[in-house]
C-alpha cells in the first residue's frame, strides 16, 4: 500500500508505469526475489535455529558478490574477494558441518535451505540491478512485490482446497474435485 501511495503520488498510475518489456523483466524478480526467496527463508527457519538462520544470513553478502560476479561480470579487489569467499564459506561448512556431527539432521536440512536462500537472494539482487537498467527503484520494487504477492496468493489458494481435499473424507474427495471443477474454481 506504501509503494502504491508514492507511485500515485508521482502522477503516473500504477498501470501506465510499466511498458509490457519491463514487465517481463519483472516476472523473474517476483518469482525469485519475493516468492522463491521467502519461500526458502521461511522453510528454513522451521528446521533450523533462528540463531543458525541469522549466521546463515550473513552469508549473503558472500553469495551477492559470488553471483554478480557471474551474472553481471562485476569483479572485486583480488585480496578482499578471497579473504571474505574464504572466510565466510568456511563458516557455513562449520555451521552445517556441525549439525551432521552432532546429528541433528532436520536443522542441517533447515541450514542447507537457508543457504539456498541465500544464493536465491543473490540472483534477486543481480536482476534487480539489471532491471534498474530499464526502469527505476521505486517500479522494479514495486512490480517485483505485486507479482510475488499475487503467486503468493495463488499458492495459499490450492494449498487451502489441497488441505481440504486431503482432510476430507474419501466420499467427499470426490465430491469436491467435482463440484468445484464444473464451477470453473479448480
């Protein structure tokens, strides 16, 4: 709601923003950015510690360099580049590492998907840089999050009728798949 009072506010409305090129730019980011992203995240955090989850985010930086490098060709100071990919990927073999040892495998899962997270994370921010090409902040972050909202609301939709048809009695399994189909709703 934020984002759409300063696109109203700088006099152009939010449906003649977006040229249908950067719309197709923006699908990606609201597909891994705001969906895939938080997906990932919020899966993680439920096998792992939230203590694991804030050293797991950390890495980021790490994988932001890692994937700007290879997807925008950007390049850092030799010295800086490996003391920090050096350091930072030690820790997380130390973290995860630690987990298998001891045993607890589902905070291992939980640590693995947070860095996958983070890895996500980093493709984001290289296409949003690469989107800012095209169209400024405030419409890239604004069209990215609209997107993912709107995938978010189309997952919580079948994971609802998915649940209902699950908990449901066998008899009413079928009864429902047919009901809602005819109606257009599946």
């Amino acid at each position: 709601m934020v984002l759409l009072a300063f696109m109203l506010a700088t006099g152009r409305p939010p449906h003649r923003r977006l040229t249908r090129a950067q719309i197709k730019i923006l699908i990606p980011i609201g597909v891994v950015g705001v969906f895939g992203y938080e997906t990932m995240e919020l899966l993680g955090l439920t096998l792992t510690t939230a203590a694991q989850g804030t050293i797991i985010d950390g890495f980021q930086p790490v994988t932001v360099g890692l994937f700007a490098s290879l997807i925008l060709r950007e390049t850092l100071s030799r010295r800086w580049q490996y003391a920090g990919f050096l350091f930072g990927t030690a820790g997380i073999f130390l973290i995860v590492g630690t987990q298998f040892a001891i045993g607890a495998k589902l905070y291992a899962i939980g640590d693995i998907v947070l860095i996958l997270a983070t890895c996500v994370w980093a493709i984001y921010s290289a296409l949003g840089k690469r989107a800012m090409r095209e169209m400024d902040a405030l419409d890239m972050t604004a069209g990215g999050i609209f997107i993912g909202t709107a995938i978010f609301g189309v997952a919580v939709v079948c994971r609802d009728v998915c649940r209902e048809v699950r908990c449901a009695a066998p008899e009413r399994q079928v009864d429902y798949l047919g009901l809602h189909s005819r109606r257009g709703n599946c």
